[in-house]
C-alpha cells in the first residue's frame, strides 16, 4: 500500500493540507491528472473515497469540482461525464445506481432548510441556451425505466411541498410550449393520464383550472 498523510494538527494550528497541481504551459496542453485504482481478477475492484472532515464551527468543508474553461476559437468549454458501473455478466445482476442527495439539517427553527439541490443548463450570448435531457433507461426485452416525480408527506406543523412547471416569457418571439403525452401502444393499451386533485377536510375542497392565453395581437 502507498499511504500519503499530514500529521494531527497541534493544539494551536490545522492540520497540515496537501496540493497535487499540473504545471501551466504557454505553448501546449499541460498536464493531465489521474487517479485509478487498478482492475481485478477473481476480485473487487478498488474504490476511491473522497471525504470532508466534520468540523463544530462554522460552514462544513466544501467540495468543488470546476472542469477547463477555453478562449479558444475552435473548441468547447470542458465536460463532466459520470457514469456509473455497467454489469457485464449475462448471468444477471443490477447497473449500478447514481445517488444525489442534499444535506440534512436538525436545527430547531422554522427557517433551517434542507440543502437544495440547483441544476442549470448553460447560458448563451447569441444562439439557444443549454437544455437538460432527463430519460430512463431503455430495456432491450422488457419495460423502460419509470420516472417519478413527488414531493414528501409534510410534518404535522406544515404544507407539503408543491411542484411547478412553467415556460419562459419571451420579449421577441413564441413563447415555450408545454406538452404532456403518452405513448402509443401497439398490441396493447395506450398509457393513461390522471389528474387528480387530493381530498381535505377543511375549507373547500381544491380547484382546478385551465386558463388558456389570451392575446393582444391584431391579427390573431
């Protein structure tokens, strides 16, 4: 084994920290960086761990991951792929899974939120802005991957959360489209789409609306 460690701060200091960085270059690519563990036969493959420290004051220890930008003409700024483990044994087992999750919290007060979770796509100066594709995986002999969309039971002093889906206003244009469907089917039924508004027992009971868009064009 090959271990690299900094020694237990004194009671006066921090622990000592370490940096692994690649040279800058000004004629060429610099450096690359790997870290792999190596393949196995007849066992596991070695994992990687990467893990903040827990601290009593203040934030938690950060982790960033900020791939190459490019001043270049000719090129794309740089990409983050993950992807997780494939099961090539024909004989069964699961792909592995990718987990997300956003830190806890158990503070006492109302205003102490869970972590968020924030995707967003790219912005553009002159041609479209960056999408986010989301599918489930296909089956080559059964049923595609479900997707599911909810929001947690809420505690006994609170509201559920609630989910929205809008599209953008638009200045010089259509504005986006919004489309909700379900598949055909062929030697079976087509998928059914309910839409169903939950039951209370106080005050009204919920609505629901449909306002389609007006406008104020001449001509249409």
């Amino acid at each position: 084994a090959f271990t690299f460690t900094t020694p237990d701060a004194g009671s006066n200091g921090i622990s000592g920290g370490f940096k692994f960085s690649t040279g800058t270059s000004s004629a060429g690519t610099t450096g690359d960086f790997s870290m792999t563990t190596g393949d196995a036969v007849e066992g596991k493959s070695g994992s990687i761990y990467m893990k903040m420290g827990t601290g009593n004051v203040g934030d938690g220890g950060r982790f960033e991951l900020d791939v190459g930008d490019t001043t270049g003409a000719d090129g794309d700024g740089g990409s983050i792929t993950v992807v997780a483990g494939h099961s090539n044994d024909a004989s069964g087992n699961n792909g592995g899974s990718i987990s997300i999750t956003a830190g806890h919290t158990k503070g006492s007060e109302t205003s102490d939120d869970g972590g968020s979770i924030t995707v967003n796509a790219g912005l553009a100066a002159t041609g479209n802005g960056g999408n986010i594709d989301i599918a489930t995986g296909l089956s080559e002999s059964t049923s595609s991957g479900a997707f599911t969309f909810t929001t947690p039971d809420a505690g006994p002093n609170g509201v559920s959360g609630g989910f929205k889906f809008t599209t953008g206003t638009s200045s010089a244009g259509d504005s986006g489209t919004f489309s909700l469907t379900t598949g055909d089917a062929t030697n079976g039924k087509s998928g059914s789409m309910l839409l169903k508004i939950g039951t209370g027992n106080t005050g009204d009971g919920g609505r629901f609306e449909l306002d389609v868009g007006d406008t104020t064009g001449a001509d249409g």
